[in-house]
C-alpha cells in the first residue's frame, strides 16, 4: 500500500508546509494504513458530525445532536467554536467540500467582536489552537493567522495580574481580563499552565515577542512557586504566585495539561530549552514517587491524588484519594512519548524502543506509560465498552467487592439514577494515547483496542439521523443519551481514531506536536525576537 498524505492530494496548491526533521521516533516501516478503518473513521466525521451541524447550527459555539440545534455562549452570537475546533480535522482527514465550507463560514461571518466573557484556556487550546493548524496546514492561509492574531490580542489583557498567572476569563469584545467575583485572582494550574504551545507559536509565526514572554512568563512563576511532594496543586493565587495550600494534587481535571505541556514545550521548540526538560523529569519521578498505586483484584497500575487534610494537631498533612479521572489517560502516551525523546540514549529510539535504547528514567516512564493504557482500557470493560468519567479504585480489602474489576463507579445507582462519575462525555484520552503507543511500538493490539472503543461509540453514542452524543451511564447497555456533543469530539477523539490507523507519514510525531486540543503545532527552533 502506497503512503499517501490526504492533505497534499487535496491541496497540491498549498502542500503542507516542510517541517524539519527531528529526533524522535523514527518512522516505521510497518506504520501502515488500514483503509477501510480510517476512512470508517471519516465516514463517521462526516456522515454524522458535521454536516448535521452545518445543516443545523454551523457557526454555533455548540452543537446539540438531539434536538439538532446549536448554542452561543453568548446572545450576540457565536464565536464559532466547534467549527474552528473541527477544521484541522477536515485538512488531515482531506475533506475537501467540507472544509471550504468551514473556511468560507471563517471567512466571511466570524467574528470575536463579542460583549461576554470566554474561558481563557479553552479558548486558547479549542479555538487559537484550531486556527494555528489550520494556518499550517493550509500551507499559510492568511485568513487563519489574522484570526489567531486578532483572538490572541483580545485575550492579553489576561496575563495583567500582580504575578503574570492569567486571570481564568476574557472578554472578547471588550478586550478585558475578567476575573471571578466570588474567588478573585484564584487560578487553575493547568489553564494557566497550558497555553504556553499557542502563544509561542503565534509569535514565531508573527515575529511579535509579547506573546512569548507572557506565556513564558507564567512558567518562571509556576517554576518558582513551592511545590508541595514536587507535585502541583490543581489551584495558584494570581496575586501571589504561589500554589493554594487547601488545593488537591490530581493530574485529572484542572492538573492534567499542566504536566502534558512540559514535556511538549520542550519538543516543540526543538528541545532547545532544557528548563523543560529538567522540570518535566523533576515531575515524572514526583509522580512515581507519590501517586502510584495498583489495583487490588487485576494489580492495574493507577494514578491516585492527593488530597490535603488537617491532622489533631492542626498541621496539614496529605491523604491519598483512590480516584482516577478518564482525563488522567492521556498521560499513558504522554509518558511512552516522554520515554523515547527525553529518556532516550539515542536519536530515534527503534519501534518499538529497545531497553538498552532508554536511560533508566526512560524506561521507568516507558513501563509506566504502557501499563497505565492498559488501565485505562480496563475502565473501559464497562457494559457499553466505554470507560466512565471516574473509576475509584478499591483500596480497602474489607470493602473491596469486585474479583474482575479493580474500580467501580462511586454512588453509581444505574439504571435509574447515575451519579455524574458513570458517564461517558465523548472523551479521547485513551485514544490519543493508543494512538502514540502504536506510532511507537507497531503493536497492532493498540489499534485493536482503538477499534473496539469506536464500535462502541457507534453503538451507543451515535444518533441515527445525525451526530454523536454522551451518554448517562457507561455500565448499562440501556443508557440514556445526553443532548451534548462536546467539541473535542471532532477535534480530537475522531482525529486520533483516524491517525491510529493512518501510516505514519501523518503528523509524524517527530515533526508535530499536538496541543491539549489535539492541534497538530510544527516543531520548530525558537526565533530572535
Ligand atoms: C479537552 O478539551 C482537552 O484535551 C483538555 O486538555 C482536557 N479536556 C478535554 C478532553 O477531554
């Protein structure tokens, strides 16, 4: 089977833009397509999530596939933020028609010129992010860096606080910080701490260095502050720069990316700058040190968190919370791809790596990485084959009830009433990182494993007359189907799906970076600003 790239047979005109080779995972011989997967995978894109919602709701912020409507976060109208979050999809997946709708919508009825207020992270990772790709992928669209420029500006103001942590929302109109009333200047680490790939390839796309510098800044500040265990707390206080001392340690919601983008700030530059690397390493071994633990029944490794509690004394002290979030999934592939760049002895570890190829370290996280994705896909032996929101793990041998599982759903009380831990919202972190361990390792049960969690979600998220939705309980095969069809959805656990059985001349990993949205970014060496 010959190698094709989609995105040059469609846009001979505007070729992907080269992007230098670099160490990493060198390309496998055997990487190769599977066809009629993939383009099950496309069929799905396109069949049943986008072009209802162009029908429907195109331009909308969200789309809701069972009532076939979309929603604005505001009343003034969109900012299209599942569009812009989906289009870097259609490049990679070569969807032609369906792309130049989109751009044509980007084109002429797009506007950021909204009086409300955005999340600063989301709208940098989903909708800066989708238009960065699509700039570099469309081999240089202007339209795309204007967009990106113009969104960029509008959010600056937010890094104006006494430490340079970002407050947590802009007003897109008004081009102001905004901050909550109720928690002034508190700051979740991973929004805070995951912008930094966005800013910084805007200004070496611009040549402008003050997106640099803010993004950058806010990385010396977290650098500084005091981390309890080595590990970072999900919340920091804006004025002060420091980490909040009642906040939990988890690597699920509000810490997850925080610990993704030090590595990827190191590869994305070129791993020219070593204060990633080294904060990356501090990290990872925090995290081995501290939040380990397996499973009682099948000895699944997991990550736990840590919780803070006050002892009879009054002094604080940390309890471990037996809990695993879906977002925590990510950090399988993450720590296999950490593995075989900074824990490697070599420039292109072989695929899969051989031991004598990684440094201790390297093969630490390597075991680590491939282990926790089985987990993961252990939480995904649920009656639907999808994994829930949250698994809590049994710790305890008095209560623990459950000789095939290792976790359980916590106050799960199915059908009738399942807690919010039991569902499945369309997530793609298990995906993402099945997709980087078969780049990896050429193992085809990762691909396996990929296809059965997308039959699953055809089987039980899809709607027959169009789109995808989540679903309310992932242990009942009668589960009821919620009218949500979350973003990321198209941008990343569709593009994923599709990579994991693409060759591997797309998005190479040694050339690309993904952000947390999936936004394929371009490594390259930082500019001279
Ligand atoms: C996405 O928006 C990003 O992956 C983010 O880092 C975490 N949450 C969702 C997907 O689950």
């Amino acid at each position: 089977m010959p190698k094709t790239n989609l995105l040059s047979v469609l846009f001979p005109e505007t070729s992907l833009v080269e992007v230098d080779d670099e160490p990493g995972p060198a390309e496998a011989v055997d990487i190769v397509v599977d066809v009629e997967k993939r383009d099950a995978i496309v069929g799905a894109f396109k069949r049943y999530s986008w072009l209802l919602p162009e029908k429907y709701a195109m331009g909308s912020d969200e789309y809701h596939p069972i009532t076939k409507k979309g929603s604005n976060f505001s009343t003034l109208g969109g900012i299209g933020y599942t569009v812009i979050d989906a289009i870097d999809t259609m490049q990679i997946m070569g969807l032609e028609k369906e792309y130049k709708t989109a751009r044509n919508w980007i084109a002429t009825k797009q506007s950021f010129d909204r009086d409300n207020n955005y999340n600063t992270f989301e709208t940098t990772i989903r909708v800066l992010g989708g238009l960065l790709s699509a700039y570099h992928l469309s081999g240089g669209d202007s339209l795309f860096l204007k967009k990106a420029q113009d969104l960029a500006d509008r959010m600056m103001p937010v890094f104006e606080t006494p430490s340079g942590l970002p407050y947590s929302m802009a007003n897109l109109g008004l081009r102001k910080a905004v901050d909550d009333p109720h928690v002034p200047y508190l700051v979740s680490t991973a929004e805070a701490t995951t912008l930094q790939l966005e800013f910084k390839y805007l200004s070496k796309l611009t040549g402008n260095k003050k997106y640099w510098e803010k993004a950058d800044k806010v990385m010396d500040v977290v650098r500084k502050a005091e981390r309890p265990k080595g590990l970072a707390p999900i919340h920091m206080d804006a004025r002060t720069g420091t980490f909040s001392p009642n906040a939990e340690i988890r690597l699920g919601s509000r810490g997850d990316s925080f610990y993704e983008y030090l590595l990827k700030q190191y590869l994305l530059t070129k791993r020219t700058e070593p204060k990633f690397r080294e904060f990356y390493e501090e990290t990872m071994t925090a995290i081995h040190e501290n939040l380990v633990q397996r499973g009682l029944s099948k000895n699944h490794v997991y990550i736990a968190e840590l919780h803070p509690e006050r002892k009879a004394d009054g002094t604080m002290d940390w309890k471990l919370n037996h809990k695993q979030d879906h977002l925590v999934c990510f950090l399988a592939g993450s720590l296999m791809l950490g593995a075989t760049t900074t824990g490697a002895t070599v420039n292109r570890p072989s695929i899969p790596p051989k031991a004598s190829e990684l440094t201790a370290t390297g093969l630490r996280d390597w075991q680590l990485g491939e282990e926790l994705l089985q987990t993961c896909l252990h939480t995904y032996e649920t009656a639907t084959g999808l994994s829930p929101e949250i698994a809590h793990f049994f710790h305890d041998k008095k209560k623990w009830r459950h000789p095939k599982r290792d976790w359980y759903v916590s106050g799960n009380d199915f059908p009738g009433n399942p807690s919010y831990d039991a569902r499945y919202i369309l997530r793609p972190e298990t995906v993402e990182s099945l997709f980087i361990a078969y780049r990896l390792t050429g193992d085809n049960k990762y691909r396996d494993a990929g296809w059965k969690i997308f039959q699953s979600i055809e089987e039980y998220c899809k709607i027959e007359d169009g789109g995808y939705a989540s679903i309310l309980n992932t242990d009942h095969v009668r589960t009821i189907k919620m009218d949500k069809m979350e973003t990321f959805f198209l941008s990343e656990t569709l593009k994923y799906l599709y990579l994991l059985f693409t060759d591997s001349s797309v998005i190479p990993l040694n050339k690309y970076v993904f952000n947390t949205e999936a936004h394929p970014l371009p490594v390259f060496t930082p500019p001279k600003l």
